[in-house]
C-alpha cells in the first residue's frame, strides 16, 4: 500500500531529513586515515540522540550500529567497527538514517579518504550525478520507471553498472514503505508519480560488474569482483511545484 503525505506530514519529513544532512556533513568531515568506522557510528548516534531523535538502524532488523560505513568493495550495509580504520585512498559510503518525532529521514554518500585513485574520483561524481539525474524525475505525471532509467542511463554511459539486489524505496512513519525505487528500469512504466508521495532514492554503483554478494555476517553487501562501489542517496517529496530534496536548505540548488 501506498501512503501520500499532506503537507504538515512533508514538513516532518523535511526536519528528519535535515537531522539526517546535518549529521552526514560531520562525519564527511571526520573522514582521514585513521580514523575507524565504529569513531564515525559513534558520533552518528550521539548527535542524534543530543538532536532528540533516534537512530533509525540500530537494531532495525537486528542490524547492530547507527551507522552503516561500507569501504571500498562494500557497497551497503557495513558494520562498523573499532579494528577497521580507514586509510589514504579508501572510499567509503555513509548510510544513515533517524527517527524524528515519528518520522524518518534517510541519506547517504560516498566520500574520499585523502587521495583516491582517479577511476575511484570519476566512481563517485557519476553516482552523484545519477541520483541527481534520477530525483529530476520525480515529479507529479512522470512514471517511477523515469527515475530509474535516468540512473540507469548515466551509470551505463560512463561504463559503470548499477546494483540490482537493492534499490531505493517510499517514506514516512516507516523506514521502508511502497513502492520500491529500483535504480534502472524502462521509461513510462511503473505506478504514475503523484503529490504526497516522499521517496527514497539511492543509486549504488559499481565500478565493476553489478553483481553482488553477502559476507558471513549477515549484512555487509560486496561487490563480487572486488572492485569499489559507491551509493548516494536523498529523499524527495513529489509536490505541485516539482521535486522537493528533503533536509536541503531553501533556494539551494
């Protein structure tokens, strides 16, 4: 079932989500060599906790951080962790989410450690690029097929290939709500986008082959040639006036 959003339901949203881009600036700029992954989680769950909200993950599903910090190879769901420090040249992606006042925000994006290789560079600005492509598409009367395919069609111009096993999804007072966002697809197919609708949209690339696979513990998701994948991903509110990027400040771009 779908649900639609009135107006003071997308305002909560916004303010989840704005927690959501608050709390990912600081840990980009925590990111060095050093630095681990569970000093990243740790800060995550005390900005928002002194913020009033929760930590949408922990514990979603028996997951058992606040932060998901995926490196390299790992395209979602990293499991933080004391022993794993990051080192000139990772990436790594930063998957987040909070509970606000009964409602989600979700977000995420892939950020360099130092230097990076150049075929690593190019990995993130196109998968930035695609999602920004894809929330372009989500406006009242365009099929959720078109966002998809916007996606799709970037990552597979510049010779890089798009996740199929995970794919984005609706939000609201549940994390994960109808319709799956998939991050590929044929235009004008799909459900038609209406107003009220709030998605979760989350290309992950790879730099390799699509093909993915699942470590021991139950979560983290690899890439199956071992080459590095990125992920960004923002919410968007389908409104009269065209897309609204939740969490993002009035008048920016």
């Amino acid at each position: 079932m779908i649900f639609y959003k009135s107006p003071a339901e997308i305002e909560s949203l916004d303010r989840a989500n704005a927690l959501v881009v608050k709390i990912l600036n600081a840990l980009e700029a925590m990111v060095a060599p050093g630095v681990t992954t569970w000093d990243l989680d740790r800060v995550s769950e005390e900005m928002a906790r002194k913020s009033g909200a929760r930590p949408a993950f922990k514990g979603y599903r028996g997951f058992p951080a606040a932060l998901c910090a995926s490196v390299n190879e790992e395209v979602i769901h990293g499991i933080p962790s004391k022993k794993r420090a990051l080192q000139e040249g990772d990436i790594v992606s930063l998957d987040f989410g909070v509970v606000l006042d009964g409602y989600y925000g979700d977000g995420a994006r892939t950020v360099a450690v130092g230097r990076i290789p150049k075929e690593s560079a190019r990995l993130l600005t196109v998968t930035r690029e695609s999602l920004e492509r894809g929330l372009a598409q989500a406006r009242a009367g365009n099929r959720l097929s078109d966002i998809g395919h916007a996606v799709q069609s970037h990552v597979e111009a510049a010779g890089f290939s798009v996740v199929r096993e995970f794919v984005g999804h609706g939000i609201g007072s549940a994390l994960h709500e109808d319709p799956q966002v998939p991050n590929y697809g044929t235009p004008g197919t799909g459900i038609v986008l209406k107003d009220g609708l709030v998605l979760a949209v989350e290309p992950m690339v790879n730099q390799g082959t699509p093909d993915v696979r699942v470590l021991a513990d139950g979560w983290t998701a690899v890439t199956a040639d071992g080459l590095p994948s990125a992920h960004f991903e923002r919410c968007v509110a389908i409104t009269a006036e065209g897309p609204r990027i939740l969490g993002r400040a009035p008048g920016r771009s």
